[in-house]
C-alpha cells in the first residue's frame, strides 16, 4: 500500500455547544469550549489519499489537483469562518473536532474516487496537543 | 545580555473591523479578516525578559513564577476567548496582532519589574507564517 | 474507525544497563546510552483512543478526562524523575523508549476501556528522530 | 504490534520529466516541477522497522545500526545529490516522491529482515505539506 | 520598536562554486555543497518589516500587500528554480544562504519603504539547522 | 550586519540543587527540578555568529568548521552526560539554562574570533517553552 498526504490549514472560530441546552449546562459538559462568544484554531488538515502508482508519471494522484479540490470544497468553505454559523456542510451539527474530520470526509471522498484513487485518512489539528484521525465509513 | 523567554499558547476568535466603517469597508480592508462571524487562531505568546543571573539560584527570573502570573493575567483572560468582546483590556481597541501584542506588554510589564527583571519583548504568533514582537515603549 | 490522540510531555533522567553486566560491556551493547551517572530527555507522548461518537456531545472521549487521568497516572509519575529510580511501573525494567511504551500502555488500558472507548496507540518520543508506536498486546 | 522510527534527512536536486516527451508536455503534466534546471528539496525520511522486544536488551532493532545503515546505503547515496542524475538506484526512474520511497524501501528492507525484524514502512517527506508513505509491496 | 513577520517558503536547487576554480577546487572549500550536479532545499525565508502602527487599521503593513509583494518578486523568481542558473538578481554570484539573502533584502527593501515602513531582517533558513540573518547595509 | 546560526542538539541530566542546602530547601526554591535522582532534557543549542562575507567564498565562516568545532568542544562534553557531574566546564555550577549558556560562550568565543568572525549570540532551548539567550559579557 502507498499514500499520499497533502496538508492544509484554515482559521475558524466555533464553540461546542447544543442548542436545546441553557448555557450553564453547556458550560459543565464542554467547559471553556462553550464560551458563548466563540473562540478559535488554527485547524491543519492532512489528507491521505491511497492507490496505485501511475507508471506514466510516477503519481498516485496529481497534489494539484488534489491541493486545488481541497482550496474549492474544504479551505474557502471554512477558512477565516464561524464554523457553527458559516459553513453550509455543518450546518446543525455539533463542531468537535471528531464531526468537522467525519464532514470533510464527506465532501471530498467521491472526487478522489473520481481521480481512481482513494481517501484514506482524514487528519484534523486543532491544537498541537489534539487531534482527530477519521479512516472513513467503512473501516 | 541575558534574556529568558517562557512560550504559552491560548485559542481565542477575533475579527479585524471598525465599528464606524459598514461591513462593506471593513471587508474592502481587512478582507477575510472581517467576517462577521468571526474566526480564530491558536495564538503562540513568547515572553522575553532580561536581567542579571541571581548568583544564589542560577536564575534570571524564576519560571514558575512568570508562568504563573502569564497564567493569571495573560492566558486566562485570552484563552477560549472573543478577543473582541471578552477581554477587559482589549475592549474598544482593534485586535490586530500588533495591538494584542502592545495591550499584553502593558499588563504585565510592571509584574516583571517588580522581580528585579526587564521585559524584553512580547512575541505573538497568528499562524506559522505571520508574527509580531514589540520591544517596549521606549526603543 | 475514529481515532483521537492527546500530547503530553514530560523531561526525565534514564539510562539503558543491566545490573548483571559490567559498566564495560552495558557501554558495548548500550554505547553513550549506558553513561553511568544518566542522561535525560524531553519526551512527547501520544495517546491514541478509538471508538465511537457520542452523538449528543460529537466526543469519541472526554478530551479532559483523557488529559487529566494521563497527568495523575503517567505525567505525574514520570516528568522531572529518573525513569530507572523513581517510577514504580519501571522498577526492575529496562528504561527503553519501547518498554517504557508499553509500560504506559498497561497503566492506563483499563482507565479508558472504562471510558467505552479503546486505548489503539501509545507513541513515544524520545528524540525528534527516534520514536516508538505500540499497538497493545493483541495486534 | 510494536514499532520504532528513525528520521534521517537529505537535501538533493531533481525534477519530473520524462525524456520521451518535449519540455512543454512535460511543463503540461508537471507544471513547475519540470523546470529545466532542476529544483530541490530538504527530504525527511521516516523509517519504521516492526518486531518483537529483545528481553535481554529492551530493543526491538539496535538504532545505531539502524542508523548507520541507513547512512550507508540511503543517505550518503541521496544527499547533496541529484536524483535522477547521481543515484545509481533511481537511474531511468521517474524521481516522484512516491517512487523514491518505493526505491528507498527496496534498498533496505533485506538489511532489516538480516536483524530479526521487518520494515513496515517508509514515509518521505518532500515539504512541510507533502509526503507519501509506503508499506512495502504485499499489503 | 514593533516588527512584524511573514514567513514564505521555496523549493530551489543550487551548488556553492567558482567558475574560475577547478571542481576539485570547489570540492575541497565546498565539500558535498560543490557537487556538480546539484543539489537542494526547501528555504524559509523570513521577512521582518518594523514601523508605527496605523491608528486606523492596526496595522504596521498590511499582510496581506506584504505577502504580495513577496510572492511577486522573490517567491516567483526562487520558487522550483535552480538559483545558480534561472534568477536574474543572483547572476554571477556565489549562492551561499548569506549572498541570497543580502540580494532579497536589495529586491525588496524599497517597496516596503513605499508604504512607509522599513525593512528590518530579512532571515533565511536553508535547513532545520542552519540559517542567516541580514540587518541591512547600515547597521 | 549579517549572521550566521547552527543549531547542534545534545541530551543530557540535570538537576537545581545547591550543595549547600538540605534536599528540602532546594524542593522549596527549585521545586521539581530539584529532584534529587535527577531528570534531563533534549537541549537544543542555536550558535550565532556575526561577521563580513568573504568575498571569495560568500561564507561570514565556515558552517562546516563551527559545526567541527562545537562537536568537538561542546556536544561530546555534554551529549549523553549529566551536566553536574560530568562535565569539566560545569563543576561546582548551577545547572539552568543561563548558567550553561555563558559556559558554552567561554569555550567557544576564542575560537570563533580565531576565524575572524565574533560570536554573537548562544541561545539554549530546554523545552519547547523554555530558552535563554547570551550575547556576551559586553552587551
């Protein structure tokens, strides 16, 4: 097996929080992540892509093309955003980092597959300390 | 010289706007920096201080303490926080790393002297790629 | 499969030897890892849960839970000690990056399982260029 | 499962083209990393070896060997070399990243097996944002 | 005093050599940085600016003008080119990390004067373990 | 003015105590570090020298030389060593980072003016949290 990993990064705002929640309870479940006012990261994302080598070009899949797909549908989605307020593909979903790895997966998986390649791994940074790795639905 | 340098870190949303400008010139200048949801950064704090070795101790400063007192006043009145709307020390002023960097230098500057050191220079990262350091009023 | 993953660091004094060997031969199997009055490291470890969302938080786990029982089982037996001397999990044991992975493993298993979540990976850093990922007893 | 990393680093020239096609099809294809001239990189390289913990030594694979064999055969074969000119092993051969790690893990993966354990992966980094990893040719 | 920096970062190939000595000259001055086939790196380049700040914006410079001017003048010229053969501004010159970045420092320290600031540091990093920094002609 | 940085790295075990104090006092002002089987840390050690370009060669010194030299005089003396008791330079010091950061100026100052170029600054990492830099007795 071969994979390739391409990382991206984009700066967002978001709170945890449920909405059939008060505050307070909010506040004893999530801690200071429930600031009602937000607070934020810089997230980094890792993208893992496997498949065969194409022995034209000695390229799984071409990082341009897969740099470019992620800037489209993933980075201008949620750079410099709200992620609980601006982001359609999140749109009523609770914005840990497990969920935002599992949506990222979502809107990309099927252009890879596209590209006959396929996604393997979604990484998400939110700090230096904590992150998420999500192998996909069927794994 | 001298200078010892402790790193924090804190997660705090922002925008870049002026309450007097409409949203249309806030975006004409600051551009994503002004979405009016907010973003967010991990910010990266470096707190330089310089002075005289104590003979006794080996020390400069005494970590611990400058841990502490980054911890009181610096880090939890910005961590999990909305720089904009959260902060005593911030309020009314623009949150542009640079101003963040002044404001930080004035709450903690007398602390530092009152051991017998000097600050230095208040480093604040916004992202890998951008940085400020301010060196004091008075250079 | 979902994973999550918690840094924590801690700084400690080790060295590798057998007691049943000279000082001589340790140095020839162990080199300039069995100087005789130790040397030190600042270690990352990574720990690495599995398991499913919790569909009202979006948590896999309790990232505070997880850092705090790491702090009282692993951080606090471990940072500013003598892997060899101090730490009553490693008494008798060699002091290498892999044992002392997968010491820590045992010390905290169970704590997680209880969390109904999956203890999946313990990566150990020793240097920025030597590392160690253990698995557990059953892969 | 139990296993250990070594990073080693590089520095080398190269670009990607083939000789069968004109300068525009290969600048089509591979954009600037066709350019005539070559361009370069600092390449980290991550090898993982998997195995059982020798009970008398605490080790899976002695790292200084494992360094030095690396030395040996991968780094002083790549660095401050140009790829597809002065590295007998990629001779004729597309010098992607992918096929690097492929040719890297063809190099070492016997030396390994030679000292009871088994290389399980070869990850090589080609900036900051992009790497591939490789887990050898029956998985 | 206030500076503030953007990080950039190209891919580029270069050697360390004298046209007018022979390569076994080079070699016994440049060692493996003479080989005559190249070799590479991922440069980071640093550019510290200092200033008043804007009492309007917040600013010292906008980043995002600075990052333009840097992508437009250096970025592009440096990025997956070979220094010794394909840039204008070091033709005939000795491509050592200190002449690179004194001849950045010339391309861009006006235009950033223009918008009523100075250049202050222009620091290059060639790998993890080396870099220069270059304070200007006057200082 | 133009400067040139190596970094080098050592690992090594410390501890703050005065052997003039009881085990209890030194708790009291070194606090952990003063525990009494010691602990250690990966140092990593910044060497800045400052210095005209040799026309010639585009070098301010040559990167291969410091690093010879602070190998020879530096890393072998404390790499793999406990700094209180092993090291010739260290005995009878406090072992902080700003202790050790003005003995690795002394053995090295000399032999840097020897080349023609001044050292001009030793900046010694502890921790990712922690440094200190010396710009010499006359600064």
């Amino acid at each position: 097996m071969l994979t390739l990993t391409r990382r991206e990064r984009f700066n967002a705002a978001h709170k945890l929080y449920r909405e059939d929640w008060t505050q307070k309870q909010n506040e004893e479940v999530f801690g200071k992540c429930a600031n009602k006012n937000w607070h934020g990261h810089n997230y980094e994302l890792f993208i893992t892509v496997k498949g065969e080598i194409n022995p034209i070009t000695g390229y799984v899949i071409d990082l341009k093309w897969l740099s470019d797909i992620l800037q489209k549908k993933v980075i201008e989605a949620l750079d410099h955003k709200n992620l609980n307020l601006d982001v359609p593909f999140l749109k009523g979903k609770m914005c840990s980092t497990e969920v935002v790895a599992i949506e990222i997966w979502k809107i990309i998986a099927d252009d890879i597959e596209g590209q006959g390649a396929k996604l393997h791994c979604v990484k998400l940074m939110e700090t230096e300390n904590n992150f998420v790795e999500y192998y996909g639905p069927n794994i």
